[in-house]
C-alpha cells in the first residue's frame, strides 16, 4: 500500500489518495493501522496502513505487467465490528 506519513497517526486516513501507483474509487483509502476502520486495534499482519472498502462500488486497483508464468496474489480482509460482508 501508499506510504504516506501522514496515514501513520492514530485514527488519520484519506478517501481516495492521490499520488501513488494505486487507484481508489467510491469510498475507498488508507487509513493508519489503529483507526476506526480497524476498531482502533492496531493489528495488522504486515506494516502500519490498512486500505479499506466502505459501501458498494468501491475499489482499489493497481496496474502491472507480468512475465509469462504464474502467480499468487492474496489479501487479508475483515470488516468493522457488527458488519457483515461477503469477501
């Protein structure tokens, strides 16, 4: 994800950033790993940020030219307390 320092306080983050080689739509960001998106937990597997999906018809996208071959991408994903979603 963007590294941006500004994401890194506790409870910040950004609709829609700009400026990195990610593209977020509809209601998507980061946010610092302890924020209400993660109920103010701070864990996360890997890093300080959390990208996160707010309501339908948002998403995050990053273009990339691959060789030949195959690959593994994989994600963890969670949602906020008393929320369902179907990943």
């Amino acid at each position: 994800m963007p590294d941006s320092r500004a994401q890194h306080r506790r409870n910040n983050y950004q609709y829609n950033p700009t400026g990195t080689p990610w593209t977020f739509a509809g209601n998507s960001g980061i946010s610092g790993a302890a924020s209400a998106f993660n109920n103010n937990e701070g864990n996360v597997p890997e890093g300080t940020q959390i990208a996160f999906l707010q309501f339908a018809n948002s998403s995050i996208s990053q273009n990339v030219s691959l060789s030949a071959g195959t690959y593994l991408i994989s994600f963890y994903a969670a949602t906020t307390p008393g929320q369902s979603a179907e990943f």
